[in-house]
C-alpha cells in the first residue's frame, strides 16, 4: 500500500500458482488543489507501473482519480497522463462516460489492465476464483 499526502493508492498481489501472479490495485486522486497535481500523480503512477512490469506481472488498476478521459483532445495534461498509460504497456477497459447528467458526460473512474492480449479473460478469472468487485463490475457489461 502506498500512502501519499495527497493519493489513497493501494495494491494487493495475487499468488496463483498455473500463471503469474496478479496484481490488483485501487487509486483515488482528490479534484481539490493542492491535491489534484495531475503531474505528481502521474509520475507516481507511472513509477509503479514500471516496477509491476519489471516484475513481469498482470494487472488491473481501478481509479476513481477526477480525470476525464474524454477530454485527452482539449486538455494537454490529460492527454499526457493517457500517453503515459500507454507507454507503460496498459489499455483502459472502460471507454464510455461513467457519469451521464442532461448537460454532460465525464469519463473520470477508470480501469485499466497490462493484460492486454485478453482483459475480458483477466476480470473473468475473479469472478471464477470467488473474488468480486461488484462495485466495478457494470463497467464490462
């Protein structure tokens, strides 16, 4: 678990004994400066994205982190902070607005996964063993 002045980030490392181990984690970024630096949050993210990786580990990371993923186009920093969720080899499974109002949609609670060849199979395989996110779990329908 990592505990950041600023960050609530926790990661959990799932023994599985047929294939690698998995990690699983939960990150909450607050939207309220001095906070909400979208440029530390995403140096810490990416640093442990890299050592998940160096230890060549599947992974799911689920975010509620107040970034709208539907304005990488209008919006330099966030368009970095995606970039830099690709450079470290992880797609975002969810890619329509978690928050639908009359007046607008946000993309802001993200999960995004290193398996990239099959995440579809990735979440399957908690389900399967009993381990359930329920609170997550409408996103992949």
């Amino acid at each position: 678990m990592y505990l950041f002045p600023k960050f609530w980030i926790y990661f959990w490392e799932i023994s599985n004994q047929s294939t690698k181990n998995e990690i699983v984690g939960i990150i909450y970024r607050p939207n309220t400066e001095p906070h909400a630096d979208i440029d530390i949050f995403e140096s810490i993210l990416c640093e442990i994205m890299h050592i998940i990786n160096k230890e060549d580990k599947q992974c799911i990371i689920m975010e509620d982190i107040n970034i709208d993923l539907l304005k990488f186009e209008t919006h330099p920093k966030t368009e970095t902070y995606l970039d830099s969720i690709f450079c470290n080899g992880y797609l975002p499974v969810i890619a329509k607005p978690t928050r639908i109002t009359a007046s607008s949609a946000t993309l802001i609670d993200h999960i995004y996964t290193n398996n990239i060849t099959s995440p579809e199979s990735f979440w399957h395989n908690y389900h399967r063993r009993g381990r359930s996110f329920r609170h997550f779990s409408h996103y992949f329908n």
